[in-house]
C-alpha cells in the first residue's frame, strides 16, 4: 500500500486496515499467523516530516525455543515514527545511529505495509519462550517437562568430580 506524500492533505490521511503478511517476511522462523495483522494509522505531513503514528494488533503462533511446543503470541502495539526525504541532505545527519522511530523515504512515497511488517517484527522476542520459567524437554526422554514429570532420572554431574577431571587434564 503506497501512500503518496504529495498528495497528503492537511488533515492527514487515516488508514484501518487488515495485513495479509507472509511467514517468511518475517524474523522468526515457524511463526504462523493466527489472525491478519490490523493497523490503524494516522498519517500526516508536518513540513519536510512525515508523522506515522498507530497501532498494530495481531495474533500469532510461535515455537518456544526450549520445549519447543507451539503458543499464542498476541501482538498490540503502538509506535510513532518519522520520515524524511532522502533527497533533503540534512535528512541523514539528522538520522542517529541506532533510531529506530526514525527512518528516510524514496520517491516520494511511502509503503505503508512494509512500515507495519518492520514494526510487528520488532516486537517479537529474541528467544520466544512458551512461559518465562519453562523448563524444556526432558534429556533423557524428550518430554515436555512442563505437563509432568516423567520420572526419568537426570544424574547431575557431581562438581567435585568435574573440578577433579580438569585438575587431572593439566
Ligand atoms: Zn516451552
Ligand atoms: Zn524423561
């Protein structure tokens, strides 16, 4: 969805829209959408600037990275952003090593939809995890430790043995 800066009225332009995104536009691999993504957006011309501001909400479905059983990943998120020509020479000194809420345009337009992909993309996690203290698939069976304990028995390497083995190694 390309917006046209020249033609951006004063009043700006509002855009409600539903997203049909791709697995693989995105940063996280096995990631499935459970719903498209939904944006409301405001966007408006202030001088030389372009103000995008809104909010995405989406629901997703990720692996966790420890047991690596599938959950719900619900997005809402709001951002602020701004852009600037990339023809206007002082639009790069401006851009800060490291600014996320600002970014340059081309050609006088903007596509909406690659803004809304990068802003869902930031806000997944580095290591999705299932819940924050999930503890994995069982070493010995590969169960999901989670839903009970399988009564394996994990001998924990006794640390007085290991100090020994790298004593004995030098
Ligand atoms: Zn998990
Ligand atoms: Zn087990």
């Amino acid at each position: 969805m390309l917006i046209d800066i020249e033609r951006l009225s004063e009043e700006g332009l509002t855009v409600s829209k539903d997203f049909e995104f791709l697995s693989v536009d995105l940063v996280e691999e096995n990631t499935v959408f459970l719903q498209p993504t939904h944006a409301d957006v405001v966007i408006r011309k202030v001088g030389e600037e372009i103000s995008i501001k809104g909010r995405i909400t989406a629901n997703l479905s990720f692996i966790c990275s420890r047991c690596l059983a599938p959950f719900e990943f619900p997005v809402d998120s709001a951002f602020d952003l701004i852009f600037l020509p990339e023809e206007l020479e002082e639009s790069k000194d401006e851009l800060e090593e490291g600014d996320i809420d600002k970014g340059l345009y081309y050609g006088g337009s903007i596509d909406l939809a690659e803004v809304i992909l990068e802003q869902l993309n930031l806000t997944f996690p580095v290591k999705p995890l299932c819940s924050p203290d999930c503890e994995g698939l069982c070493a010995v069976c590969g169960r999901i430790l989670q839903s009970g304990r399988c009564g394996c028995e994990v001998k924990e390497p006794d640390p007085r043995l290991t100090r020994l083995k790298t004593l004995v190694k030098r």
